[in-house]
C-alpha cells in the first residue's frame, strides 16, 4: 500500500495495487481540432425509458415526430419501456433534429447520435 499527497490540495490518496500503476501513462494527449465523428451519418435518435409519461403520451409523440403509425410508434415505446432504451428513428442529421426536438417538447429523454 501506498500513501501519496504529491497533488498538494490536502487529499490523501492511497494506491492499493502500485504494482499495477507503474508502466501506466495517465497523460492522454487529445488533439482538440481531431474530428472524432464523420458527418455523413447515418444519425439516430435514441429514446430513453421515463416513468413520467403514459403509453399513449410517448407513442402519440412519436407517431407526430417521425411520421410511423401507431403499432411501429408503440413498439419503440415498449422497447424504451423493457430496455430502458430505443432508437427511435434513424437518418440524416437534419431529420434527427427535427425528430429528437419534437421528442423533447413534452420532455422525453432522449439524445442523437452518429451511428
């Protein structure tokens, strides 16, 4: 065991396992201009479970923002439900946009993503 303060803030940190910290390097270099994502998608928006809407509120919303009837609308619904997560609708950036703001009108959780 190990007991190191070399940070110089008044924390004790203790390495359990020093054997294990010694070849590893904790500086990781980023480059803030690399581009990580390409933009040429596909995007997807993913709904996430939440206990504070009905059935019918998320699959009403659904239908309206992505243009699916009711079964494929409650689907989605359901899997969000049993998973606690489902995309929700699959495309191009500016159609996610538009699919992921519509969601968030009656505050659902959900992000878009590059898939």
């Amino acid at each position: 065991m190990e007991i190191n303060n070399t940070f110089g803030d008044g924390l004790v940190r203790i390495n359990l396992y020093p054997q294990f910290m010694e070849d590893t390097k904790t500086d990781i270099q980023c480059d803030p201009q690399e581009e990580i994502a390409h933009d040429d998608g596909p995007w997807v928006v993913i709904l996430y479970n939440c206990d504070c809407h009905s059935f019918e509120e998320v699959t009403e919303q659904l239908r309206l923002a992505t243009g699916r009837g009711v079964s494929e609308s409650w689907k989605i619904a359901l899997q969000a439900h049993l998973t606690g997560r489902a995309i929700a609708y699959t495309g191009g950036e500016t159609e996610c946009r538009h699919v992921e703001r519509c969601l968030r009108s009656i505050r659902l959780q959900v992000e878009m993503d590059i898939f």
